[in-house]
C-alpha cells in the first residue's frame, strides 16, 4: 500500500483555476488502497488492480450466426437453385459429431459449432439462413447469391486469446463482468473499498427523526455526501454531529484516522470563533485552503492528519448544499477516485443547447443546475432552474445535471451550446 507525502496539499497558490488546482492534487496523491481477490459475482463497482488477458479465444469455435444450413460454399452453384442432402444436425451445445462431406447440408442452429472437414479439412464454411431455403423432402433447395463465409462466425471474433480485456484502475460495469466470464474467470482482483470517516460539525444541526427545534436544523450534507461515497463503492463510517467543541472534535478526528483512509467534513472549517474543525485538523497535522475561481463553493479545506506517522488525507467541503455537492463531484470525487486506484477520475460532460440566457464574471468557473427536455422542435435542451443559490437544495432535485460555463465566458446567449454534467456521473 502507497502513502502519501508529508504536507501533499500544502496550497497551490491564490485565486486558481478549477484546471490547474486539479492537475495540481491529483499529481500529488497516490493509491491508499490494497488488493484482495473477490468471486466475479460481487466485483460490480469495484476497482480493478490488475489487468484481465483472455485465457481462451471468445467464440472459442467457428459457430453459426443464424438458424439455417452448413454447406461448402463451393457446393452451390452460381446460376441457379441447389439442391442438396440434409446428412445432419448440430444444435447449440449438440455439435454434429463428425466430419461433414462435401455436397451434404447439415441443418445448424445458432450458436452451433460449424463441424470440421474430412481428413483433417476445412469443413463446411457457410451458412444459408432457413429463410432462404426450402425443404423438399430429405434435401434442402439453396437460392443462388450468397456470399462465402456468410452467416459464419469466425473463432476469436470477439476476443482473441492473449489480448487484454480489462484494464487495472477500470470501475467494473456488469458488461465487464460479463466479459471477464465468458473467458472463464471465476474472481478478479480488485481494490479494497476506501474507508472513509464521514462527520458534520455545528451545535445548529440536528439529525432528521429529532424533534424540530427553534434555531435547528436537519443535518442534509452529510446524507447527500454518504449517498455519493456510497455510489463510488467506498466504505463511510458516519461520525455523526460533532458538537462545537475543539477537544471533542480534535478526539473524534483522532480516533477516526487512525482506522480509516479518508476523513471528510462539510462547512465549519472558516476562521470563526465557532469553527473548531480548523484548529483540531492543525493540532493533529496540516490544513490548508485551496482559493478556486469558481462558483459556487470557491474555499475548499485540504490537510493531513498525522495517524501514527501515517498521514490521512482531509477534505473539508463548503456547508451549502448545492456548494458541497458541487465541489464533491467536480474536485472531491476526482480525489477520491486516485485515491482508490481508479484510472477514469474525471465525469464526462455532453454538449447539449442551453435554453436560457445567463451572465457570469470572467475567469471564474460557474454550474447551474439545469433539467433536459426537448424544444418545439424536438431537440434536447438543458433548461435553468428557474432558483439560485448555493443553499437552494430543491434546485438538485429538480435538475438533471449541472450546465457547466468556463471561465472565459461572460454573457451566455439562449441556444447557444454548453457541457451539461448529468448527476448519473456521480456514480
């Protein structure tokens, strides 16, 4: 397991873009996290740590596309109708058992393996779909027209034996899975999940299912943040609610690095009188402010916590809702991604056309939470919530992404395109 450096987030600087601050971080952070060998069935979501090779070829036999007949391509004749015996069967599973001879049709199913020649030869090489054919008795009458080689699938047509199907640091997806079982794998190595400690601080805040109280209220961060650390496979140890008190938070934050390998917070890291979570995160290591021209959430807190002279990782995110989230998607998650050994750490952004008109500072990254529909015309749009604010929590709700504008943007026209990030790539 790899440890990060002493001091890896000591700050980049003033006021910075959204692009150097992560090509700054993500340089700076290695992978935490050790292997261990899990069955196929649960690698869903995990990480990948070592590279999958095909062991066999996939199809592992020449096999039929279609239902219909196996003939030798030279059997048929090019003018006319050909009329030939049918001298066999092979089914999926069921191969013909023997060799196929020259001027015969074997009625074959897809999926079937298309049998071998005599003497060692090339057998059959092509298949006439049962479509295209007729029955007249024991024979089958082929129209002339088809190509050699139709309707045949080659052996290694999808995966050549020896070839490398999966990629270390690949997120697997049930089609990888999939993949990694039709060459015979029966477990795969991956990563272990990052254990992650998750807390909130602030005597303002009360967990939901508590009585409503006058100058409370519901603790909202940290459910959202469990939900997309739990997306990303990662292990959460919820804290809770730390009360406004340095010695209790400096204790819980101790406790909590010394068995996990990410420690996370929202809001409480400001300079105020009340935000205790600063001094506890210096007492016990480092902690620094990252300035980012973007909006919303442009402070984000970064340190280490000395753990046995093992330094954990901190992120202390913005305490608005829309503020955290974005910055847990656009800079949180990229992080944590390195962190867990995952090689694909940025979201992906489509072009769609924007539906309103919007006006921003220069040099300042922006989102907007936005939802797709279609026009009059028919075209999909990304259309404003019409709320703003980093505290409008039902914008996220109502949206189905974020409308992403760069920094050298100033005045954004209706109609003009943009990259939407749909919450779907928070996963």
């Amino acid at each position: 397991m790899a440890q990060l450096t002493d001091d890896c987030f000591a700050a980049g600087g003033p006021l910075m873009t959204l692009g150097t601050a992560l090509d700054l971080l993500l340089a700076k952070l290695v992978t935490v996290t050790d292997t261990e060998p899990v069955v196929l069935a649960r690698c869903v979501g995990r990480i990948l740590a070592e590279p999958v090779t095909a062991p066999i070829d996939v199809p592992p036999h020449d096999n039929a596309a279609v239902d219909g007949y196996a003939v030798y391509f030279d059997d048929l004749r090019d003018d006319g109708e050909t009329r030939l015996p049918v001298a066999g069967r092979a089914a999926a599973g069921h191969p013909l058992g023997r060799a196929a001879g020259r001027g015969e049709a074997i009625r074959i199913f897809t999926g079937a393996v298309m049998p071998a020649g005599e003497d060692g030869r090339p057998g059959p090489d092509t298949v006439m779909m049962q479509e295209d054919c007729r029955l007249d008795g024991n024979d089958v009458v082929i129209r002339p027209g088809i190509k050699p080689g139709a309707n045949r699938r080659r052996a290694g047509e999808d995966v050549r034996a020896g070839r490398e199907i999966l990629a270390a640091g690949q997120r697997l997806r049930p089609q990888d899975v999939g993949l990694a079982a039709a060459v015979g794998c029966t477990e795969l190595t991956v990563r272990r999940p990052l254990r992650i400690a998750l807390f909130s601080t602030g005597d303002e805040l009360i967990d939901p299912g508590s009585p409503a109280q006058a100058g409370k209220v519901y603790d909202s961060n940290r459910y959202t943040l469990r939900a997309l650390l739990m997306q990303l496979g990662a292990s959460v140890s919820d804290l809770g609610i730390l009360p406004d008190r340095r010695d209790v938070i400096a204790s819980a934050i101790a406790t909590a690095a010394a068995g996990h390998d990410l420690l996370i917070s929202s809001g409480g890291v400001s300079s105020g009188d009340e935000d205790h979570v600063k001094a506890a995160i210096e007492t016990l290591g480092r902690l620094h402010f990252w300035r980012l021209a973007i909006k919303p959430g442009r402070p984000i807190a970064l340190g280490q916590v000395d753990a046995a002279g093992r330094p954990v990782p901190f992120i202390g995110l913005p305490g608005n809702p829309v503020a955290a989230m974005v910055t847990f998607l656009r800079i949180a998650r990229p992080m944590i991604l390195r962190l867990m050994g995952a090689k694909d750490l940025t979201p992906t952004l489509f072009r769609v056309r924007a539906d309103f008109e919007h006006r921003k500072k220069r040099d300042r990254r922006e989102w907007v939470p936005a939802r797709l529909a279609t026009d009059d015309a028919g075209k999909l749009v990304a259309r404003k919530f019409p709320r703003e604010g980093a505290g409008i929590l039902s914008s996220l709700v109502g949206s189905d992404g974020l409308v992403e504008l760069p920094e050298e943007l100033t005045q954004l026209a209706a109609g003009s395109m943009v990259d939407f990030l749909p919450f779907s790539e928070a996963r």
